[in-house]
C-alpha cells in the first residue's frame, strides 16, 4: 500500500522559511467574500460556526438568491424585484477603464526601509533616520497590453512606487529600463497609438512587432537608445523580483535652506538580473500567462520576500554642465562607472494584497505627488506626466476623490477645505470650509506652515518662450552603441535576433530599410546581421543630427548576464518523475534544492503523482501536458526504466527536453533517462550542461551549475542564424 503523500510542489505556501533574517509569513486564510466585507467598508465579526447572512447592498437580508421573482411559475420577472435589480445593476457597472498605457499590472505591499542617511542633501522625511520604515505599495507592469494581456510579451515593465511617507505620500513611478522612447511628452499619444493595436483591425495585441510602430520608431531617431534596450533581453524579465527599476528623470533633492543636489533613482534587485530567451517566453505566454503574478503571489506567500535596493546617484550643475549629454534628457544615463550608485535604502514586499481591484486596480500613482525635499526638474518628459497622470485618474477612478480611497489615502494626517465630489469618503465637521476663517478653537485652522511646508525648487527661466528641442538633446546614437557594446557576446546576439523577429513582421520593405539605416549610425556589425536576418542589402546611414561619438567606454552595470545571482535561490527545477522513480536519489535532490533555498515542481503523467521505488506515493504539483519546462530554470528527468519507455513516445515529454535544451537551461538527467533523450533527437548533442543524476555527489554538482541560471554556449549549436 502507498504510504502518505510528501509534498510534490514547490516550498509550500505558510512554510517557515529557513532564513533567520525572513519573517514568518502570515498564512493567506481562504476567506469568502460576504464573511469579510461590510457595506461601510467595515469588518462584520461572525460568531464561529455561523454563517453571515446574505443581505442587498442595503443591508436587507435576501432569503432567495437562486430565482427571480415573476408573476406565476413561468411568467414574466417582475421589476419589483429590487434584489434581482440591485445584482444586475452592480454587475453591469464593475468594469471602470483600463489604464491607457500600464493596463496590465500586479501589486504588493511592503515597507522601505533607510540604511543610509540622505539628510546632508535633503529634509525629505524619509530620507533622515537609518533604520525607519515606511510602508510602501508597488505596482509592475507592462505598457502595451490590455489588461489581459499575457505577461511575458515583450515590453518595458512598469515598477511604480508609492511610498506613504509622513510628511504625505511620494509617488516614484518607474520603468525598468532607464530611459525612454521619446524627448517630450508631446509625442506620447503618437507613440502610444503606433504600439497599440492598430484602429482600423484592433490587432496586433501587446507587442510590437508590427508595421505602425516600427514606422514611427523609424521616423523618430531619438529612439535609437531606447530600442537597443528593448530589444535586449530586459524586456523578457524572467520575474519582477529579477529586474531593475528606475525613476528615468532626473529628479532635485532639496535642504531646508533650499539648496538643490540633481539625483537619479535605481531599484536594483537582491534577486539578481535575469531573463528568458524568446522562444520562451512566446511558449510560456501559452503555458501560464500570469507566469509573472503567480510568481510574485507564490515568492510572498512562502515567505521569500523580494527584496531591491534603492540607489541614487547624485549630482551638482557643475557635473550636469560636464557631461556630454543633457541631464534633463530622458533618452540618456548617466553610466554608474562615471557616476556611482550610492545605496541608501531596501524595499522589502511582505504583503499580496486582500483585493485585486480595490488596491492593484484602483492604486493612483501621479509624478506630481512628492513631498517636500523632492521636486522635480525641467525634463519635458516628467513636466509632461505631472499633468496627465492626475488627468487619467479622474478618468479611470471617476471623480477628484480618489485619494479617499483607502490604497491612495495618505496615512499621515491630511487637513485641507477641499470637499463634496463623487464618492466623498473623509468628510470634515464643522463650518468653516474657506480660509481665512475665524472659527474652531484655534481661529481658522489648518494652516500653511512656512516652514514645514512643500517648496519648489527657485529655478530661474531659461529663456524666450519657444516651441523648440534644445541642442543638447540631438545626439540619437552614442549611447545606443555605447549599450549595445556593453553587452555580453550572447546579449548582443539576442538583440540582433530580436531585431531580426520583430522586422520581419513589418510587411513594408521601406519601413524595414529605415530602422536599419539607423542601426548603420549605431554599429555596422549590428546593421550587417540584421540586414542580413532580413535578406536585403545594408542602407546608407540615415542622416544623424550628431555623428555618433564612438568612444564612450561600455558600461558592465548595463549587462543582465555581467550582474546574475551566481546562485540558484528563488529559483525553481521541474522534476520529472514516473512510478518507480528513485524514491533516494529524489530525496538528494530535493534536499540539496533545499538546503540551496531553491525550489521545485514534481511533473508527472498524471496529476494523482507517482508511487516511487520504496512504494511512497508522490504528488504531482504538474500534470506533464500542464507543466512544460518553459516554466523552470532547469530540470531533471527521474523516470525509471519503464516511466522512461512510455515517456518517449509521448509528445509533451519529448518537449519538456528538447524545450529545455533550446533554452540552454541546465539539465539533469536520471539514470533510466536515456530512452526519452534518444527519441527526442537529443542523445547525440547533449553537453557539459546536461548532467548525469546517479548519487548524491551528481546533485551537488548539477545544483551548483544551475547556479549559472543557463548553458549558454549551447545556443550556438541550436541557432540556424548562429551557425
Ligand atoms: Fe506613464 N502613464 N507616461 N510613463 N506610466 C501612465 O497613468 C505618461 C512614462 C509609467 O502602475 C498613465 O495612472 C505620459 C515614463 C508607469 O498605475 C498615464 C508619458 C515612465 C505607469 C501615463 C509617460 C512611465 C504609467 C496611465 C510621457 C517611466 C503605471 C495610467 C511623458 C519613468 C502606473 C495612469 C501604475 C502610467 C502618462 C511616460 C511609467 C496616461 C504622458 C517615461 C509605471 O497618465
């Protein structure tokens, strides 16, 4: 008889984590709805045992939920049926818009917390005192799809912060990649109309791999540097809690007396850098297109909480005024190499939220919403935000009042004479509602403090009024190959690859022919190998405002391979297994994942588990067919001989290896294994990256390699383009 059934899936959710610095998450209690939530907002405590009554929205107990009331057994429904009237009516109107750009989103809760001190350069509140937290909110997302839209298309990935400091809330809205397509607001609609499906067919859906975007791009050369990333594997991360974030602008910090010091914001996770390649991603969109929530929701849940630093670099007009580009230039960084990351502070996310649409829906983030010691600058970008993100809340949450609701609310005092309005939720007592006033106990409070208070920063005027871009913003070019030499050999090739894809979906050869006479101006060799992926002859240069200055030196902080985890934790192996499994030699490996705080999936042929070879019964996490390997790190193939004669002849299995090779992940392969790679086609190709499971000493091995995250030599061997 089978013995009791050891976990088949990852660490499971409400598990002690083993590291001491974690704390032990709260297990997530499956609730229902009615048991929870008052009409007011407030908890309805329900005496153990009891079931809460179901009511209208008005309170009134309902003592039929299963039929209409209608005039006889088979007659007409009766328009005195408030209840029936009052479900439909709040059905009809659950819906509000979706974001115009950044529909598709995902949030937690956690704290910020300072390690170093900003005190010497600004009076912000949250920035003085090593050790203080503050809860913060975060939202990621991707840009071009609907809501929804899968997760890993690939885009740039939203990382909006708020932060609710006490001194009011400070909004950080952010972008995993620090720089943008565009220099001034002005052509966002233009940019965002040629990404998004086109008006007339309403397709392509989230990507950009189509005609209309590419002939904007084209004709929009300040994009160069932009495209460059976005073409590179950064807009395939393989986790939020594997990318970087940052705050694009150019930001002030200001002291009391009102000095200011320029200061660019970094995210940089604790996690490591990493992505997936392509084909993958297009597999894993199919496999599970909320690849990327489920792993935010299952990491906080078990207790891993991801984790990033915040840094910023710093700086005074002089160094402004010495780099080669304009600071107030959203296409440009200023590399870390030439100005350093200074790390102040740690973003912990410990909490998934009760309610999707409440907190990740109706979250509203503005640039404009900083407190006092932060300011913005002159960035025609970030001038352009301020206005449109209060617009679009106005829009999307119905009303002025979206800050009373509970996600946006300030959690320091918040006194003002503003009232009324949609949905007003903190309504003031009293009478006086204008200032000056004289009544209260203190005559005509809330007062402005002069001290205490926001100021901007005194910036003097630069000039005539003028529709006009500055000089300094006319290089397109630099640094777009500065990036792209910053790339690891196999970076580059993904961007050229990425190029390849994306243009030959353009179905206009003129529009093909102009990006690449773009990427002439960038880096010859890269506009030789895409013209050649395209089949067509290399254009002339487009003409440049500025020639490209090839001598900035690369940057290794712009790699994502260069700055990886060199470890496996977080990480997550699909174990493969049938019955007759090698109950110890999966014991050694689940352990060795364990002790690596690693995790893993058990895959097998049916989802009811496999008895292994001492008779245990193991459940499945994955049926094979629902669990293919795009969606691990790496995996191991455990079948005993005859798991591994039926698993050969089933397509699914032959995938869950020949994906992974594709993919240059690591590969792990039991003793009985050999008859499932041989009639995958894989016997004779398999590398140092495909390791032998036999005993314990294998697993360390195999464990520490996966530390590498993938075999990347291999991808020459399985690349056509690369051979
Ligand atoms: Fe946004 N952007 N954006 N954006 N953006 C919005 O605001 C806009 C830009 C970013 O999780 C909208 O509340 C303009 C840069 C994030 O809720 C809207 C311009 C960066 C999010 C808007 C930009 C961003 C948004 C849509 C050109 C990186 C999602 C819904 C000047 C620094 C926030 C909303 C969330 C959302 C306008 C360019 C990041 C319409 C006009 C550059 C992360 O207001």
């Amino acid at each position: 008889m089978a013995k009791p059934a050891p976990s088949g899936s990852t660490k499971k959710a409400g598990e002690t984590p083993k590291k001491a610095t974690k704390t032990p998450p709260e297990a997530k209690v499956e609730t229902s709805f009615a048991e929870t939530q008052g009409s007011g907002g407030e908890t309805h405590q329900v005496a153990e045992g009891d079931v809460a009554v179901l009511t209208t929205q008005q309170g009134v107990p309902v003592a039929d939920d299963q039929n209409s009331l209608k005039q006889g057994a088979r007659g007409p429904t009766l328009l005195e049926d408030f209840h029936f009237r009052e479900k439909i009516f709040h059905f009809d109107h659950e819906r509000i818009p979706e974001r115009v750009v950044h529909a598709r989103g995902y949030a937690a809760h956690g704290f910020f917390e300072l390690t170093d001190s900003l005190a010497d350069v600004t009076r912000a509140d949250i920035f003085q005192r090593v050790g203080e937290r503050t809860p913060a909110f975060v939202r990621f997302s991707t840009v071009a799809g609907s809501k929804g839209s899968p997760d890993l298309a690939r885009d740039v990935r939203g990382f909006a912060v708020k932060f609710y400091t006490k001194e009011g809330n400070w909004d950080l809205v952010g972008n995993n990649i620090p720089v943008f397509f565009i220099q001034d607001a002005i052509k966002f609609p233009d940019l965002i109309h040629a990404a998004k499906p086109a008006p007339d067919r309403a397709f392509p859906q989230a990507q950009t791999a189509h005609d209309n975007f590419w002939d904007f791009i084209s004709l929009t050369p300040e994009s160069m540097h932009m495209i460059m990333w976005i073409m590179s594997d950064r807009t395939l991360p393989r986790s939020f809690r594997t990318m970087e974030g940052f705050g694009v602008h150019t930001f002030r910090l200001l002291d009391a007396d009102g000095r200011s010091t320029f200061v660019k914001f970094h995210w940089k996770p604790k996690a490591g850098l990493q992505s997936v390649v392509w084909n993958e991603a297009v597999k894993i969109n199919g496999a599970d297109p909320d690849f990327h929530r489920r792993d935010l929701w299952d990491a906080i849940n078990a207790g891993d909480f991801p984790e990033w630093e915040l840094g910023v670099q710093l700086f005074d007009e002089e160094f402004a005024n010495s780099f080669d580009f304009d600071v107030l230039d959203s296409t440009k960084i200023i590399p870390e190499e030439i100005l350093p990351v200074r790390i102040v502070g740690r973003l912990v996310l410990d909490r998934v939220v009760d309610n999707f649409f409440a907190e990740t829906e109706q979250v509203a983030f503005c640039t404009q919403t900083v407190p006092p010691g932060i300011d913005v600058s002159n960035d025609p970008l970030l001038q352009g935000r301020n206005f449109s993100y209060l617009d679009t809340q106005l829009k999307r949450l119905g009303g002025p009042n979206f800050t009373h609701i509970p996600i946006n609310a300030a959690k320091c005092p918040v006194s003002n004479f503003q009232q009324d309005g949609h949905m007003a939720m903190t309504n003031p007592k009293g009478r006086a509602n204008y200032e000056p006033n004289t009544w209260g106990p203190v005559a005509g409070g809330p007062r402005e403090d002069p001290v205490k208070g926001f100021r901007s920063y005194a910036a003097e005027p630069d000039g005539p009024k003028l529709r006009i871009r500055p000089e300094s913003f006319a290089d397109h070019y630099s640094q777009a190959r500065q990036f792209l030499l910053s790339q690891e050999p196999i970076e580059q090739k993904h961007i050229g690859d990425a190029l390849v894809f994306e243009l030959s979906k353009v179905e206009r050869p003129d529009i093909r022919s102009r990006v690449v006479s773009h990427l002439v101006n960038i880096d010859a060799d890269l506009a030789a190998t895409v013209a050649d992926g395209l089949g067509m002859p290399v254009p002339e240069a487009a003409q440049a405002a500025r020639p490209t200055n090839t001598d900035l030196a690369p940057s290794a902080a712009l790699s994502i391979v260069r700055n990886g985890p060199n470890a496996f934790a977080g990480r997550k192996v699909g174990i493969l297994v049938t019955d007759g499994t090698d109950a110890k030699l999966f014991a050694a490996l689940t352990a060795a994942l364990d002790a690596e705080d690693a995790l893993f999936e058990v895959v097998a042929p049916k989802i009811g588990g496999a008895t292994l070879s001492d008779g245990t019964l193991l459940a499945a996490k994955q049926k094979i067919d629902g669990g293919p390997s795009v969606l691990f790190d790496a995996i191991a193939v455990l079948p005993s001989a005859e798991g591994a004669a039926l698993l050969a002849v089933d397509a699914p299995a032959k995938d869950f290896v020949t994906d992974a090779f594709a993919h240059c992940k690591f590969i792990g392969i039991g003793p009985k294994a050999e008859p499932l790679f041989q009639k995958a086609g894989l016997i004779d190709d398999l590398d140092e990256g495909c390791m032998p499971l036999t005993g314990a000493k294998d697993v360390a091995s195999f464990v520490e390699a996966c530390g590498a995250l993938r075999f990347w030599p291999r991808e020459l061997n399985v690349d056509l383009d690369a051979q």
